[in-house]
C-alpha cells in the first residue's frame, strides 16, 4: 500500500527515526490497533514508553493517527509515538468525568449523516456540526435514505437554514447512482469520515461509495428507525481510487467536546445578531437595542434556533469552566457586573 495514496506527506516521512516506520492506524481495539505501512497491514501494540509518557488516555491511537512504528516482523509492530493531529473528532466521554473521548484524527472531511425515514432531528445536526467545527475538518450535510421522504426538498432547506457554510446533499443506497453527490467529495490522499446516529445508513454509504459489501449493514427498527448497532468499532477504509473513508458507530449520546468559540462559529447569524446589538456585553434577555430579541419578535430569528444555542453554549461554558476554574470565575464575575448594570439602568429617573 502506498500510504500516499493515504494523505502521507513528506514531512511526516521525515519526522521518523531512521529505524522506524511510519503508518496509520485503521482499526483500534482498547490497546490492541491494524496499522497499515507501506509494507502492508500490521497487528500493533503500544510500547512501554509510548504508555509512561502520554498525558492522557485521550492522546494514545485512535483510527486515522498516524503513528512511529517499530515493525517486528512481517505481521508485527510496536507503536512508540503518536505522530501530531491535523484535526481531531471529539466528544464528552460518556458518565460524570469531564474527559475528552476521540473518534477519529486526521480527517480532512465529515459526511454528518442524517436518516430521512423518521429520525431526521435538526438539534442534532446542529450539535454536529459544532463539533465538527471545533475538530478543524470541513463538513457535509448528507441526508440519507432520501428515496423514503415525502418532501426531500423541505428536508433539505430546513438542513440548509441550520447548516452554515457546510453543503447539504440529499443520497440514497438503493441504486449504484444513489450516493452519486458524494463521489465529487472523495479525493486521492483525502480522507472522510462518516458520523451520524445508529441506523442512518452509513455503513451502507460506505458500501456503495467502494463498490463492495465490505460491512455488514441491517434493517432499522420500524417503530422509531433506529438501528441495531451493526457497527461496533470505527475503521479506516482505504478507497479504490485513493483516499480513505472511517466509518464510526451510531451515537446516541453526544455530549459537547467544544469551546464557546465553535458554538458562536457554528450558529454564525446569531453571532452576527449579537454584534449588532447596542450593548457590547448584550446578554439577550431584556436589554434595550437588542439586535438578537429583535429579531425573534420579527420571525427572523427561529425561537428553535435561539434556544439549541443558549443550551450548546451553556454546555461549552461549563466544558471550558472545568477546564479553567479561573476563567469561571471571571464569567461571574463579569455576569454580576452585567445584571448590575442592568438593574441601575432599570433605576434610573427617565425609566421610572
């Protein structure tokens, strides 16, 4: 395999040591990974050292790094370094800890996939591409399963009007021609990842997008088109023509890994609301010259909207709290002085 083919640049060759290969991880069970070198496929392990010297759990492989290997034989290899990340899939681990769960690294690009047979939820999707944001790798809206809505065209303005700059592309897997928009997307060295809740059809995207039934897929439930988790592991799929495709699990939990600054990005007409609001502190909620308030009296902000990103917002908040307990304190403070000023200006004669 040429890992060129793969996005290896000449850098990252030259970052190894002489006695060592570089790789890419495309299959990672707990501590046990598939690597795939030039040489071919490889069952790997990580060294003692690479275990003594990583900060956190978060930062050993996962599907798509590129790492050093030490090969041991023509089946083996030992990984000694996780070579730096271009992007980074993330989410909130699942439970009460505040750690970072990686998905995927190294993506150049997200399919955000959405299942229009029943499960079509533009919340989600708006988390989604939050978090697709705060990764660093552009994103495509696709909403699957296409050939069973009744109105593909409403689904895909409402997509559109929550989407941003991210394309927004309507596919199905019922004819080799189905997945066709998609194809325009893939490129040799690029590598896209598939993310989206159980039961949107991914793992069948990926079939038809490499011509082969490569993973097994299944029918979703009638009741609620939710799936049956026939994926159960992420992996990296080299594509025939270059490139790679991961396909990941269905999530059903998905919980911010993300600052505020990705939520503002990721809902950028309310940002731009804010900007226009006569107070540079505005906080939305009774101020005089609110553009943001203005705009939900005149129908031209969706109370929807508004109100998905107060929630994303306050989870990046209290994400980015726990992460700096100074930078906490100083948001109540600041939170204080505001409310304060409010209630003086409420207080002043020409208000009474």
């Amino acid at each position: 395999m040429n890992l060129d083919r793969l996005g290896a640049t000449p850098e990252l060759r030259a970052s190894l040591a002489p006695d060592l290969t570089l790789a890419r991880v495309t299959v990672s069970h707990r501590d046990l990974y598939r690597l795939i070198a030039d040489s071919g496929d490889l069952d790997a392990e990580p060294s003692g050292a690479l275990w003594y010297n990583t900060t956190s759990r978060a930062a050993m492989p996962v599907v798509g790094d590129w790492v050093a290997a030490r090969v041991v034989n023509a089946e083996q290899a030992i990984v000694e370094a996780v070579l730096p990340r271009r992007t980074l899939f993330a989410r909130r681990a699942p439970g009460r800890r505040e750690d970072q769960q990686p998905l995927a690294a190294n993506i150049d690009l997200v399919f955000l996939v959405c299942g229009l047979d029943g499960d079509f939820n533009l919340r989600r999707l708006e988390r989604y591409l939050t978090l697709s944001v705060e990764s660093g790798a552009d994103a495509v809206v696709v909403l699957n399963k296409s050939d069973l809505s009744d109105d593909v065209a409403a689904r895909l303005a409402e997509a559109a009007a929550v989407a941003g700059a991210a394309p927004v592309v309507a596919v199905h897997t019922r004819s080799p021609a189905g997945p066709g928009p998609l194809r325009r997307y893939l490129a040799d060295g690029r590598t896209v990842a598939l993310l989206g809740s159980s039961g949107v059809g991914k793992s069948s995207l990926v079939n038809c997008l490499i011509g082969a039934d490569f993973l097994r897929t299944a029918e979703v439930r009638e009741s609620d088109s939710r799936g049956r988790h026939t994926t159960t592991h992420r992996e990296l799929i080299p594509l025939p023509g270059g490139g790679a495709l991961i396909d990941t699990p269905g999530m059903r939990e998905l919980q911010l890994w993300a600052g505020e600054s990705a939520v503002e990005r990721a809902f950028d007409e309310i940002a731009s609301l804010a900007a226009e609001c006569r107070y540079r502190d505005c906080s939305h909620t009774g101020e005089q010259g609110c553009a943001v308030e203005t705009a939900l009296a005149d129908g031209a902000l969706a109370p929807e909207r508004w109100e998905s990103y107060r929630k994303l917002r306050g989870e990046a908040q209290r994400h980015e709290a726990m992460a700096d307990p100074l930078l906490a304190l100083e948001r109540k403070r600041k939170w204080k002085r505001m409310h304060k000023a409010a209630r003086d200006i409420y207080k002043s004669p020409k208000h009474r």
